[in-house]
C-alpha cells in the first residue's frame, strides 16, 4: 500500500502541489484549497463570487458559458440552458421518467436502463460531460486564481449517491482534466470544516442537515477511529430554497391579483429572482419592501415563515425518520452541523435546534463548508498533516471487464482497506450460460491498458432472455492486501470465488508508472470509453429491434418493417465511425421509429389474450 502524488507538468514526484476540494452542487458549486496559512479557504477568481451556480448555457454557435453568466438563460433560452445536471448523473430515463417535467431542456428518453443522455441543438451530451465542463470552470477559475496548474481534487457527492452516481462524478473529474483522488461524502466533508472527526480517539454521532436549492438531505453519521461511518440517510429531492422562493411569488401575485403573469416569463424571471432577495433579506431583517416593474413586492418575516413552516415540518419529519431508521433518538446525537444556503433562514435553524434539543454548529457559512472540508480532505490525502492518522490505502484501482473492453472498476484507488464492495451484472445475449470474470488493476479506461489479476467463469447459469440473470460481483480486500472476488447468480443460486494479491510483483516505481500513464491519457480514455458506450448500446439497439421484427412481423405492415430495417441498417453502418454523437442520432432516430410499434404489439398482445373472455 502506497501513496503517491506526481507532478503532471514535469512528471516528477512531489509533495508540494495543491489539491482543491470540489463542492458539485445541484444548484451551486464551489472550490476550495488551503491556503499558505493553513486555513481552508474558499476560491474567488478575480472577484467573480465564491459560488459558481451549477447551470451550463450553449451560445447559438457552439460555445459554452458556465455560472451566472449562463444562469440569465434559464427562462430566455431553457431548451439550451442545463441546470440541476446532478440529478441525471449516473441516471438511466427509468430512473429519472417520473420527474422529467423538471426539466426545461430536452432529456433522451430512450426507454433503456443505459445512463441519460440529453440534446442540445443536434449534439447529445452525457450528463458526465455537462458536469465536467461545470467541474472545468472551477479548475481554470481555481488555476487562475492561485496562479498554478490544478490538476488533482478530491470532490463531494450526497451520502445517498449510489456507485453508479459516484463513478459518473470520477468520469466527470476525469474529463475535466482532475486526478479525483477521492469521492467524499458531503456531511463527512461538513463535519470535518468543523474539526470533528479529526481526532482518531474521538469517538461521536453526529447528525447533517443539508438543505440547498433544490435538494434536502439529513445523515447520521458515526464517527469512530477516524472513519466516518454512515447510520442513514433521509430527505426529499424535490424541496430547497426554490420552494421558498416560489411561495414568495406566489404571495405577491395573490397580493396583487397578478391573473396573467404566467404567460410573461420575463415577469415571473424577475418576481422569482426578486423573492430570492427577499428571502435572503429576511434572514436578518424582518421586513423586505420593494417592487418589480409597477408591482409592490413586500412580505413580513413572520408571513414568510407562516409560509414556509409546512415544508419546514417536512425536514424535521426526515430527521426523525433517519434516527429511527438508525435506531437513535435526538439526546444520542453529539454534534448537528448545518449546511446548504438555506439553513440560513432563522426559522430553518430555530427548527432543527428545537428537533435535536441542542445548539446547532453554524459559525462556517453553510454554503461553503463542504468545500472546506472537501480541502481539508484533500490536504490530508497530500499528506501534509502529519497529526492525522492515515489509514492504508489501495494504490490502484480494482475491476472487471465489460463490454467492449472497459474497465468496470469496483474498489476505487485510494480507498481505505479492508474495505468490501460488489455491483451486480446481466448477460447481453439470450441463453448465455457462463460468464467470464476477468479482474483487472488500474486507472486505465480499457483493460488491455491494465494489469490482469485473474480470470473465471461462472459456469452454469440457467438459460434465460438477455438482461434476466442477476449476477452479483463482489470485491474483497482485506488488511493483508488480498482481494477476494466472488460471483453469484442470484436466480439460480450458481457461485465462483477466487482469491488474488494484486501487490504481488508489483514494483513502486511500477505503480507510480501505471498511475502517471493513467493521468497523462485521462481526458483521451474518457472519450474513448464514451464511444466504446455508444458503439455498445447501438449493438444492443440493434439486437433488440432485429429480434422484435422477427418475433412480431405479423403486427407489422410491409412498409413498416422495411423503414425498420432501414433505421438498423443506418444505424450498423455508423456504429464503427467513431462518432458517438452520430451513433447516438441513429440510435435515437430508429428508437422514435419503432417505440410506437412496441406500444400497438403491447395492446394487441393483450387485446388476444381478453378474447372470448368476459369480465
Ligand atoms: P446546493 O447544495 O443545492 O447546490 P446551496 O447550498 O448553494 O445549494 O444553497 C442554495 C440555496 O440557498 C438557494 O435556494 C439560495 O437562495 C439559498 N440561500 C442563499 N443564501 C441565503 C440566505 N441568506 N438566506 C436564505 N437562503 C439563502
Ligand atoms: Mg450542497
């Protein structure tokens, strides 16, 4: 096990460079660093604000504007505005199709359990790549302030985020250039801009109340021998300080009889942008009085918090269901750190103190401490804090193969061993019977590029369609560095285990190797991997559409099934060019084509099986 940290500029090994701690938030995201001084300090480039809001915006002719230069586009121009892209990370449509009125841009809606991809103008863009350029804006505004090249982070994710979500955030670090050197969870990184949890000896529970823009989450965390453990995790995705803002304006146009204001979206841009000052106002006045255009816009602290109390009672009810959840009731929590910009609201923090029965740490501005603890992070992991214990960690990272050659990783470098971790898989072609494993080491994106540790196959998996196995892959790595990896199909029961130690004969000077390689080929393995992605869900494409042919032809005039075959063959024709958004188009075009027959099959599959019967 060891740690090593490169300089890319020179390739040399080094102690000295900054690591920044990454805040990627749904509605704001931040960087951070430590400062000559020793102190956790948030990045502000050239006076352009400490909070770049997480919204993307694409200029008619192709350029990209990311913060509040782009925010203004949210009701000028939605279909070519991204925000709020956190949401869609590491999502597939299936995940995401109850709440895809959310959003104003165009999200693919490809009826697969493959990630989300969305459309802006003709180009398709993953939700990895949209994050990537938010997480670009932070390194060049960060390089431009500190006056040096950036080129490793340690970012935050929610504590609920799952693997999928996770790895999306490394692909996004990756492709903005950044060596993630760790994914924090964001009430670990709040605790610790607090100082707790940085004494191994302490032993505490604590509790995390996050409430941001959009988003609520609240996590009980127990912290022991400097491991931050998580109990449970609680909260709403739909409730944040928009809620409040939205029940200013609805106030005031019930105040002012604004019938129509609907139909104005540069009115309502405005009255919404106008509550969000009010509401921030009255965080320490008791009265805000303006107007917009013509229109009186006032509202009373005490009539703010009349609105907002229910939502308010809502967070409370998560609190309480997260401590049930852990088995605690509130005197058992040590420490209630706040966090998010809404936790600015005095009703907000007199609420949560009432809840847990004690004083809540606030001092740090709730919207930068998990930038600050993501820096603290991040300086404990360059090992420039000599009092904090670090534990063992892994040096590269651990996977297996899928489709097309990729390297699935499921232990992420840097981790903390022993440390245990699994993800489950599916065959892609009907009646497969065995599965290969091949576990490989490294941070390349394509295992040929990495170093193989071992190879089996599970053997006797019942015949059954494609997608229908479950196969739950499971790592192990224990304190001696050796990995145990596990297979098992969970419908039939059929299992595989073999043990390997992926240290062994592996030099220093070789993991140092591996890790510089990766670093160098970050940005051209993303994209690599991203059309290996598109060339293997247009294979799956065309698999699926070429069986349903064959198996419903009978539902299908001979017109229909000769434009189907034509969109398959357009698409096979393009699935080698290299071109991922062209592959996406095809996909996307044969997709539109055929889902209306799925729907007609459906119906008449069921109209047959109701004949003759009576109800
Ligand atoms: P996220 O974690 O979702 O990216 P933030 O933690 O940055 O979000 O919180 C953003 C929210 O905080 C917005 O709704 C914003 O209006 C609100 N906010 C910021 N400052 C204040 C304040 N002084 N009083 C009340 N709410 C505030
Ligand atoms: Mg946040």
């Amino acid at each position: 096990m060891a740690k090593v940290s490169i300089n890319i500029a020179t390739g040399s090994i080094q102690k000295e460079e900054i690591i920044v701690g990454i805040d990627l938030g749904t509605t704001n995201s931040l960087v951070a660093f430590i400062n000559p001084e020793g102190n956790p300090q948030v990045i502000n480039d050239a006076g352009k604000g400490l909070l770049v809001p997480s919204v993307v915006h694409f200029n008619p002719d192709g350029s990209v504007v990311v913060g509040n230069e782009a925010k203004q586009f949210l009701i000028s121009d939605p279909q070519n505005t991204i925000f709020s892209v956190k949401r869609l990370l590491g999502r597939s449509y299936h995940d995401i199709e109850n709440y895809k009125d959310f959003f104003s841009y165009k999200v693919i809606d490809d009826n697969s359990e493959s990630l989300v991809k969305i459309k802006v103008g003709d180009k398709f863009f993953t939700p990895i790549e949209l994050s990537s350029l938010i997480l670009k804006e932070l390194k060049e505004r960060a390089e431009h302030a500190l006056k040096t090249p950036v080129n490793r982070a340690v970012i935050t994710v929610p504590a609920y985020f799952n693997d999928s979500q996770r790895q999306a955030t490394r692909d996004a670090g990756k492709l903005a250039g950044l060596d993630v050197l760790r994914i924090v969870n964001e009430p670990t990184a709040a605790s610790l801009a607090y100082g707790i949890g940085l004494n191994p000896e302490e032993e505490k529970t604590i509790a995390v109340y996050d409430l941001g823009g959009g988003t609520f989450d609240v996590s009980i965390l127990k912290i022991q021998n400097g491991i931050f453990e998580v109990l449970a995790t609680n909260g709403n995705t739909f409730l944040g300080g928009d809620d409040f803002d939205r029940a200013i304006v609805n106030y005031w146009v019930e105040q002012n009889n604004l019938t129509d204001h609907a139909s104005d979206a540069s009115l309502q841009q405005a009255l919404r942008l106008k509550a969000e000052e009010a509401k921030k106002a009255l965080s320490t006045q008791n009265l805000y009085n303006d107007q917009v255009a013509d229109i009186p816009c006032a509202i009373t602290r005490q009539m703010f918090e009349s609105l907002i109390a229910p939502k308010v009672e809502e967070t409370i009810l998560a609190c309480k269901n997260a401590l049930t959840d852990a088995g605690l009731s509130p005197a058992d929590i040590d420490e209630v750190v706040m966090v998010g910009g809404s936790t600015r609201t005095p009703l907000v923090k007199h609420k949560v103190s009432e809840f847990f029965g004690k004083a809540v740490h606030d001092k740090i501005n709730p919207d930068e401490v998990v930038a600050l603890g993501a820096a603290i992070q991040a300086d404990i992991l360059a090992g420039n804090r000599k009092d904090i214990l670090l534990l063992d960690v892994t040096p590269l990272s651990l996977g297996i193969e899928t489709m097309g050659g990729l390297m699935d990783v499921i232990i992420p470098r840097n981790s903390k061993v022993p440390t245990k971790a699994g993800r489950q898989y599916t065959t892609s072609v009907d009646g497969q019977v065995n599965m290969k494993i091949s576990v490989f080491q490294g941070e390349r994106d394509l295992v040929k590029e990495n170093r193989k540790l071992a190879e089996f196959d599970l053997k006797g998996i019942p015949a059954m369609p494609a997608g229908l196995p479950k196969v739950d892959i499971n790592f192990l790595l224990n304190a001696d560095g050796i990995l145990t990896i596990q297979a098992i199909e969970l419908r039939s029961g059929v299992k595989q285990e073999v043990e390997v130690k992926p240290t062994y004969g592996l030099t220093d000077q070789e993991v140092e190797k591996m890790l510089f390689d990766s670093i160098t080929h970050a940005k051209d393995d993303v994209a690599h991997r991203m059309i290996i992605e598109a060339r293997t869900e247009g294979e799956q494409m065309v698999y699926t559409a070429e069986r349903f042919l064959e198996k419903n032809g009978a539902y299908l005039s001979v017109q229909e099934i000769a434009d189907s075959q034509k969109f398959i063959q357009d698409l096979k024709e393009v699935l080698n060019s290299g071109d991922k958004d062209l592959i996406h188009k095809k996909i996307d075009e044969l997709n539109e084509f055929t889902r209306p027959f799925a729907e007609r099959v459906m119906d008449q599959a069921i109209a047959q099986a109701m004949k003759g019967k009576t109800i």
